[in-house]
C-alpha cells in the first residue's frame, strides 16, 4: 500500500506539488471526502434500518460518490462540457461550499469539522485537470474493500505513512511529528483505560500538532489484542464523541489533525486552533465545553521555544521556556489522580540556574508522583530537526513525589537500519509493570529517592549509576601513546619505500 501511495504522490509531484508539506494537505482533504462519503452511506443504511431519518452532512452535487468517482453523475457531466470544467467546479463551487459551514450558524458539529479541513484551501494546488483526475481515481481506490483488513483502521495505517513523510528529514513538518513507536510506548506504559474514577475519561494534548498522541490513544482503547479492554456501545459513543481534547497554533497542523482523527474513527474531535500558553484564539468552536482539567495527557511540547510576556503573564513561574511553561499548564489542567506523558528535552531537566526552572520542577515534585523518567537514545527526534537528547516524564497529580524510576536507553544508537521500534521498549515495560521489586533495578534502571534530588537543586537528569566514566588519560600518557602510535607508522612507510 505504500507504493500505490507512492504512485499517488508521483503524480501530484509531476503538476509542481514538490514536497510533503504541499501535497499532504491535499490529500488530507481528499482522503477525508473519500471516506466521509463512504461513512455516511453506512449511516445511512444503518438508520434507513431502524425507521430513522438520516440528515447527510452532504447532498449533491458535493458528496465524494457525485464528483470524485469516475462513476459519478456531476463528474461525468463536466467531463463531457468545456475543457477545465472539472478544475473550476472543483475550484470555484466544491472548495467554497465546504468552506461556508464555518459561517452558517445551523451547521452541525460534522459541517463545522469539514470547514476546518478546508479553512487553508482556495484551490488545489494541481493545476492540470487531468493530473487532478488521475489522483482522483487513485484515491477513490482506497475503500475497505480493496485494504489489507488485517488493519483494525486501515485508511489511518495509510494516512499515518503520509505525516511519517513530514517527518522526515527536509520536511518542514517534523515539528507536528512525534515518532509513533514512541507515542504507542508511552501509552503502554501509562495503560489509560476508558473510565477514570468511575466517570468516562478525558484525553487531553495542548500541543496536539497532526493529533498523533489523541489518535493513538483510540487506536489503544479500542484494540482489545493491546489493551485488554472490552467497550460496550456506550464506551464507543463517549470516545467517539466526548473523549479526546487537543491545541495547537498551527494554522498547517490544525486541519490535518482533525481529518487524520476522524480517519481513525474520532467522530468528533474536539480541537481548538489557539496558542495553549499566551491564551490567544484563531478558533475554538470545536473545543467548546471542554472541561478545565482531564484525566489522561499526552504530549511533546515543542523543543527549544520562546515565548512572550503575554505567554508569561499566565503562569506563576515566568520564563520564556516554552517547556517549562507547559509543564506547569499540564500541572495545572490535570484531574486529582490523572496521570501525564510527556517527551521534555534534557537541558529542562538538569538546569537549575534559572529560578523558574526550580520551582516548576519543586511544584511538579510536590504536587504529583514522578514515578518514572525514560533517557531516550540521542537521535530520536534527528528527523524533527531536533539532535536534542530527549526523555519521557510519567507523573500523576495527587501525591507528592517520594522517589523515581529511571530507566536508561541512551545507549540505543538509532539508525535508518535500526530504528527504534516498540519492541525495544520490552524491557522497559516489563520492568516497569511488574510487581516484583526485583525487577527495578538493573543496568538500565535505578530508583532515585526526593532527598537526592533536592540536595542537587532539582536537577531529576537520568545519570546511570551503573556506567562508569571512561578515565582520561594525563598529558604524559597521551604523549607517550602518540610517540609509540608514530613509531609505527614511521617503520610501516620504511616498508612501503623498501617494496617501491
């Protein structure tokens, strides 16, 4: 399947659609069509069934069956007039019909999710009809009948190889993109479930990029094989609908999230385009009634930030460290006992020089239990464009913290023939989840009590105990190794000459 998305990209490729970060939202809003169309149709089959009535988001001539298919009525009639019918009416009718939802005040929640997707778009970026066509017919392909089922989501597993190509290097979208692998180990270790406290749980990211975290906690939830849960109806209903919660100031970001969660089956994903740390709005229709503290987050905040002083007027620690500042609104918006993920850039972790890094450090140790700090290998986010050395924070809100569990992958070199793949997070997880305290500890992991960490001023950096420093040899012994090294390089010449 990813040749034929290949195939796809080829041809957007050869009308000037250069990069990922050109012919991606293409896509997106083409895939999203493609398989809203096939949605409704469901919906419709299915109420026609029970003797309801079914309200399409879309009627003719706009629906994916009318004017995308090479068997559509509207498709084929404008094929049959003037040369460019099918460019325009693409270009000057579809595109400004799907983008006036976000003006009509009786537009249902799904009217308002399609405005979004399309909130950037004026027109294709293809400019040649026929080009346009020929992507068409390709995506109208993608149906589950003719994907691989083995997928549980099969049409996310295609458009999840799409953002994988932002994140690649010489992609300006690795910003929006954190390493799967690394998003599915971070939700086995926490184990989010669907209820929280006996009431339906909330899954929150204010940093929410192309969605990554919120879509791979639904895949999570619903995969019973991972998961071990079994949902009723009503579990479905209130993750389709209630469950997921998510920022980001992208204006790029921001309809790819929201086609990329509805691919994965988030009927209504409730997210918001606003600045998470200055407050500033762009729009916020879809995160309306969000509740002010969820039970689960997930999140990688951008690496090396800076931000205003309208940003540091709303926290309590002021500093222009983007990371410290999302520590203390994730503090800030977690339920009593819900628990955090988060990817943090290392230097947060060890500087104690600045005074706000202190004390949102101190708040996040007194406020909740830090129980595990992961040293992640050096090039995990290389492809972001991010050499940074990275961890993973796990805490939840509620107790102080006593001690933490570290766990040291550093040594891991990450490679295009080695990739870090979740299975080189076993170990890792097993230790973590087992009940026999044995377990803990071992090369790779150690225990850290409060005590140690306050005497060296916060600094919570995983220093592997049990790695011992490689001795530098003094000046004269350095000299002497290079006499003796140049000693035999002088007698191997000798050599060389005398064959010559």
């Amino acid at each position: 399947m990813n040749g034929y998305i290949k195939s796809i990209c080829d041809i957007m490729r050869r009308d000037n659609t250069k990069g990922a970060m050109e012919y991606i939202p293409e896509l997106t809003w083409m895939m999203f069509l493609r398989i809203l169309d096939e949605k409704e149709e469901d919906e419709h089959l299915q109420s026609e069934a029970v003797g309801e009535i079914f309200e399409p988001s879309l009627k003719y001539p706009y629906r994916w069956r009318d004017w995308g298919s090479p068997e559509g009525k509207k498709r084929k009639e404008l094929q049959e007039g003037h040369m460019d019918d099918f460019l325009n009416f693409v270009n000057d009718d579809l595109i400004p019909h799907l983008k006036s939802f976000e003006e009509k005040t009786n537009a249902t929640k799904r009217q308002k999710i399609i405005s979004q997707i399309f909130r950037n778009l004026t027109h294709t970026r293809l400019g040649s009809e026929k080009n346009l066509l020929d992507v068409l017919d390709k995506v109208d392909h993608l149906t589950s009948e003719n994907i691989d089922d083995t997928h549980q989501f099969p049409l996310s597993q295609i458009y999840e190889g799409l953002l994988l190509k932002m994140g690649e290097k010489n992609n300006d979208g690795g910003q929006f993109f954190t390493p799967r692998e690394v998003i599915r180990a971070m939700i086995r270790a926490v184990k989010p479930d669907v209820k929280h406290n006996g009431e339906y749980a909330t899954f929150y990211d204010p940093g929410c990029g192309t969605g990554g975290f919120l879509a791979e906690n639904y895949t999570y939830l619903t995969t019973p094989e991972i998961s071990d849960l079994k949902l009723n109806a009503s579990d479905y209903n209130h993750l389709k609908h209630d469950g997921f919660w998510g920022l980001d100031n992208s204006f790029t970001a921001f309809p790819i999230a929201l086609a990329n969660l509805v691919l994965h089956g988030i009927d209504q994903p409730h997210i918001g385009l606003k600045n998470t740390l200055s407050g500033r709005e762009t729009y916020m229709d879809l995160f309306e009634g969000a509740p002010y503290k969820f039970d689960y987050i997930f999140t990688n905040p951008p690496f090396g930030g800076k931000e205003g002083d309208d940003s540091k007027a709303n926290f309590a620690f002021k500093t222009g460290n983007t990371q410290i500042l999302f520590i203390q609104h994730i503090i800030d918006h977690l339920a009593e006992d819900g628990t955090c993920a988060m990817v943090i850039d290392e230097g947060v972790l060890f500087r104690t020089n600045e005074n706000a890094f202190l004390q949102t450090k101190r708040k996040l140790l007194d406020e909740c239990n830090l129980w595990c700090i992961l040293s992640l290998p050096q090039n995990v986010f290389v492809n972001a464009g991010a050499g940074v050395k990275t961890n993973l924070l796990f805490f939840t809100k509620g107790e102080t913290t006593e001690k933490v569990w570290y766990y040291d992958m550093s040594d891991f070199k990450v490679l295009k023939k080695n990739p870090l793949t979740i299975n080189k997070f076993d170990d890792f997880l097993m230790r973590l989840h087992s009940d026999k305290e044995e377990d803990k500890i071992s090369e790779k992991s150690w225990y850290v009590d409060i005590d140690t960490i306050k005497k060296k001023d916060y600094d919570i950096k995983a220093v592997n105990p049990n790695i011992k420093e490689k001795e530098i040899p003094k000046p004269d012994e350095l000299i002497k190794i290079i006499e003796e090294s140049q000693v035999k390089i002088n007698e191997s010449l000798q050599k060389l000459k005398e064959l010559t």
